[in-house]
C-alpha cells in the first residue's frame, strides 16, 4: 500500500516541519533538512520523533 500523493502533499517532518519525501521503495518518509527517515507501517506514516531512524 503507497501513500496518496494528496496526503505526501500535506505531510511534514514533526521535528523541522519541512516536506518529506517517499523513499523509492515505499517503506520510509524522508526528510533531507533533519536526515531523519520515518517508517510507513500498514499504510500509516509513523510521524513520531523517537520512532524515527537516521538517514
């Protein structure tokens, strides 16, 4: 399951609130300015700092 682009449109990082990105496999929401990743779990991006991973 792939995020709308409508929601990828609207969707920003909770630590920066810049644009995330998709990763080309569809697993992580990527944000480029805090090099942070946070994970997509059954269609639903984990937007939660302590749950995020390092780029």
């Amino acid at each position: 399951m792939t995020i709308k682009k409508e929601l990828l449109e609207i969707l920003a990082c909770p630590k920066c609130k810049k644009s995330v990105e998709l990763s080309d496999d569809d697993m992580w929401l990527a944000c480029q300015e805090c090099s942070l990743k946070y994970k997509i779990k059954d269609g639903i991006p984990v937007m939660l700092i302590d749950e995020a991973s390092p780029l």
